[in-house]
C-alpha cells in the first residue's frame, strides 16, 4: 500500500508541474504552438489555454523572441536552464541571437541548509562529519544547481573539497525531464519545422548528460581517467582524488589553491609569462583531444586555476569531452582540408561527422557553400584566422543546410570557442590554429602508417574470416527460408552445363580469395607483432606477405572485371 500511495503522489505532482510548465509557456508567447500541437484536444491542456487568456502580459510583448525563450528557461526553473545553457552553443540549431541570449542564462540557485549536507554525508559515508573530518567548513564555499562543496580537513591534514548533491533533487529533474520528452515528441509529431532539428533525440541526449551529472560517482571516474591519462604531463597540476570519501552523491577531492587564469595582473606579479601560460594552457587541452580522445569538456576561466609555479590545474571534471579514433580521424581530416583549400575533402568530412548525413541527398549547393568557406579562410594568414569565427560560420552553414551534428562534436566546438576566448585574454598574439595544426596533420598522417594499416588488415581479415565462416550457415537460413516459401525455380537442362561451370568458375574464386586473405591476414599479424627481420621495427617478411598478398588480390580483380561481372 506505502508504495502505491507514493506512486499516486507522484503521479499527481508530475500532473501538477505538468499544468505549471504550460501555464508559463502561455505566459511567454508559446501559446500558439500549444494550439498547435493540442490537435487532439486535451482536456487538460484546453482548462491550462483558457485560465491563461490568449494575450502574454505588455511586459511579454515587448521582447524580443530570444529574450522571450531565456526567460521562459529561467521560468522554468534548473532542469530548463542547463537545457538552455547546453542549446546556447548549439549555432547549427539555432539562430545567432538565440544563442547569444542564452549565454545570459544563470543558474541563481540559493544553498540548501548546512544540516541537511551533514545528514548526506552520514549517511553516504556511515559515520558524522566530526568522526570523519578534523575540520569541516559551516557554509560551502561554492553553490550550485546539484550540488553544493564544502572544504574539511581529513585527519591525516590534508586539505578536500566535499562537493554534496542537493537533496531530493533527482525527483525533480527526472520529473521535468519527462515533460520534456513528452513536449519534444508533440513538437515533432504537429510541427514541421521541429522535425528537421530532432528535439527528441537533443532532450533524450541531454537527459542522459544530466543523469550522468547528479551521479557524482562519474564525476570521480572521470576525474581518476583524467589523472591517469596526463600522469605524465609536466605542464598540468593533477587533482588528487579521495576514492573512499566517494559515492554518488559525494564527491571527494583535493581542495586546491591558485591564480585564476583570467586574473592576468595577478599572474604578472608571480612574475610568470603569460603568453607560456596561453601556449602550454591550450595545448594540454588540443594535445587531449587529439591524441587521447578525451578532454575537459567545460574550460571556462573559472575552472582553470594557475600554479605559482606555472603548471595549469583544472576543476569540475562533471562535463568531459569524448571523442572515438575514428571522429579525430576525420576532423584532422577536415581541418588539413581547409588549410590545403580542399573543399570537397571538407565536404566529406562534414557529412562523415553529422548525425544526420546520410539524408542529406543533394550536396551540391553544399558543396558550393562549403567551397566558399575554403576560399574565405584558406588563404588568410593563420595569426589572422580567430577559431571563434571559423566555428561560427561553419555552424551558421550547417545549420542553412539541416546538417546537425551529434553531441561530442558539439562539446568540441564549445571547448575550441572557449580556448580561443579564454587564452586571447590573456595573450592577444595567442593563436589556437597554430596549436591544432600539427596535431591535425600528424593524425593524417598515422592514417598512412604502415602499423596502422596492419592493424586495419588484422581487423578487416578477421571480419572476412567471421564473415566466409558464417557463410554456410547463413546459406543454410537462407535455403529454408526459400522452403518454406515453396519458392520454384526451373532450369532447363540445356543450360544445365554452364550453370554448373559458373559455379565451378565462382568456386575455384571463393578459394583464391580465402588462400588470399589467409595471407593477408599472417603477414599482418607478422607485422603487429613485429616479426624478425625487421627494419626500422617493421618486419621484413609481414611486408613481403602484404606485397604477395596485394598482388594476388590485384590479380583475382582484374580476373573479375575481366569476365564482365565486377
């Protein structure tokens, strides 16, 4: 019984939050689009239309359709205003003024009580905060939508941060995030134009973002792959994380001083050079992206601090950038192609990153646009070339055209806006392009190195092994398939010798290809393995077995294209 009356309870609070969220959409102008997407007439929905009148207030009217849709967001309360934050940097969505008046958006949260944080902690970590800590701070030293950090001293002296979720908070949001869910899928459903942007997949997206974010158990993860994975980086000052201080709503870590990167006069008066600060700044971060596929998703000054020393330390590691192998590949890819002015490179890039390049049927005038953008800045000097623009521009292409990009690239484009924001201001010669250039062109060029071809050959060899080996099987599903569709099939007796010497024919191909990518697939794990002899750590007879190989595979397709049958 307990149970069914806090699901009845829950279900009436949604239902209530449900009636308030449209009441303020009326409220800001949105009333039509209610309207719209009520074509079923809900009851509900129709009582929420009429208590509201059809007219938003004078103080309503006046604004601007951006200003509008900020202070709806603001309305709305936590859940609406990350939404926001998170669209603010979406150019290929929305339009320019959109996006800058979402910048605007602030998460004024006031802190919940210091009580309610030491009632968590006892119960997260079993014991009270004065059996845990030597000290612990009376109010938090910073306050947030989730969560809110205090600063304790363990008993061994050293120093944490204690950042504790807010209580209760998860309801509400998984609560809002379905409202969400629900509106998007009405907006696609009755609405054109919301079709072409995808607002269920964005709030399905964002909704596991911030699932992600209220479990500060990933946060600590995240911040322990960091450390691991710059252990050896002698420009970055590491954050040392407290794994048994952990769960997923605590946080436990290295409560760290320092300079704030924007505090350049500061910076001057430790007597350390800003534009080494700019340089090593920025290409700690270009070097993650590249190389490592894993970067600070949100380098904003305020979560940059400056050793006195010079070494760079990050904070907050709740949003992290993730790219695979493949999506660098293909950015460096795109990135080489507009220095080299090779615009259909670029156009090739653009498709293979979007999320919804393959309906993208006509290319052409994309491709003209795309060109455009090559000649606009390929050949400008790169101290003339500001990243900020370039990414602009290039959203406000994507966007002309309906290409959407998938949200790891998005978090990309951020983090290279911010880059170039944040290190200007502090060295005006600053240039992020001369950062990225060489890791983009070294990436291209792995793409040609002979172990990572190997590698490819090993991959692709044993795709084909699986792939010949489930052939009979496969041809087995196949035939009952045909039996059970008593499928007929007539062959007069005439042809009966030719059909027979086409499948000889096919047969004998069948075997030359499985003896070649046998071949194929030794040399390549001879080469991975780096096999004696070898030259310049490359094994001789890997690339005797690839030269063999290539030739005998070069030998059956020209057999093929011979016999017209290609």
């Amino acid at each position: 019984m307990p149970d069914r009356s806090r699901s009845i309870l829950e279900t009436y609070n949604c239902l209530v939050r449900y009636k308030e969220i449209l009441a303020i959409l009326v409220k800001y102008g949105y009333r039509d689009i209610l309207m719209k997407i009520n074509s079923s007439g809900n009851k509900d929905l129709n009582d929420v239309l009429k208590e509201a009148g059809s007219v938003p207030p004078e103080s309503v009217q006046s604004l601007s359709g951006a200003e509008r849709f900020r202070l709806l967001l603001e309305s709305l309360g936590t859940t609406f205003i990350k939404f926001g934050q998170i669209l603010s940097t979406r150019n290929d969505i929305l339009p320019e003024e959109y996006c800058e008046e979402l910048k605007k958006l602030q998460d004024k949260v006031p802190p919940f009580p210091d009580e309610d944080a030491k009632n968590i902690i006892k119960e997260e970590l079993g014991k009270d905060v004065t059996e845990l800590f030597q000290s612990f701070s009376d109010k938090p030293v910073a306050c947030a939508s989730i969560a809110q950090v205090y600063k304790a001293t363990l008993h061994s002296g050293e120093v944490v941060a204690i950042k504790v979720r807010r209580p209760n908070i998860e309801k509400k949001i998984l609560s809002d995030l379905a409202i969400m869910e629900d509106l998007s899928r009405l907006l696609e459903k009755h609405i054109q134009e919301a079709r072409a942007i995808r607002p269920t997949n964005m709030v399905k997206e964002f909704g596991r973002q911030l699932q992600q974010e209220m479990n500060l158990l990933v946060e600590a993860n995240n911040l322990e792959r960091f450390n691991i994975q710059n252990a050896n980086e002698p420009r970055l000052r590491l954050v040392k994380l407290y794994r048994e201080y952990c769960t997923s709503h605590i946080l436990t870590m290295e409560f760290m001083t320092g300079t704030k990167i924007s505090d350049t006069e500061k910076l001057k008066s430790l007597n350390l050079d800003l534009k080494t600060i700019a340089k090593n700044g920025a290409s700690v971060i270009i070097s993650q992206i590249f190389e490592q596929g894993f970067f600070h998703g949100d380098p904003h000054p305020g979560n940059i601090l400056v050793q006195d020393d010079g070494r760079i330390c990050f904070l907050d590691f709740g949003a992290m950038g993730k790219l695979t192998k493949e999506q660098r590949m293909i950015l460096a890819e795109g990135l080489v192609a507009v220095v080299r002015r090779k615009d259909d490179e670029l156009l090739r890039a653009v498709l293979k990153l979007s999320a919804n390049g393959d309906d993208i049927k006509d290319t052409k005038e994309l491709g003209r646009d795309i060109s455009d953008f090559v000649d606009t800045y390929a050949y400008l000097p790169l101290n003339q070339i500001k990243v900020d623009e370039i990414l602009n521009d290039l959203m406000k292409l994507l966007s002309k055209h309906g290409i959407i990009l998938p949200p790891e690239i998005t978090t990309l484009v951020k983090v290279l806006a911010m880059l170039d924001g944040t290190y200007l201001a502090i060295d005006p010669d600053f240039q992020v392009m001369e950062e990225i250039k060489p890791y983009a062109e070294k990436l291209v060029l792995e793409k040609f190195d002979p172990r990572r071809l190997a590698s490819d050959m090993t991959h692709t060899s044993a795709e084909l092994y699986r792939l010949l080996r489930d052939l009979p099987d496969e041809a087995r599903s196949i035939i009952k398939t045909i039996k059970k569709a008593e499928l007929k099939v007539s062959v007069s007796s005439g042809n009966l010798k030719q059909v027979l010497r086409t499948f000889d024919k096919d047969a004998n191909r069948l075997s030359y290809a499985l003896i070649v990518s046998a071949l194929l697939l030794a040399s390549a794990l001879i080469l991975h393995t780096h096999t004696p002899p070898v030259w310049h750590n490359i094994s001789i007879l890997g690339i005797i077995g690839l030269a063999i190989s290539g030739t005998m595979g070069l030998w059956l397709l020209i057999a093929i294209a011979r016999s017209g049958h290609l």
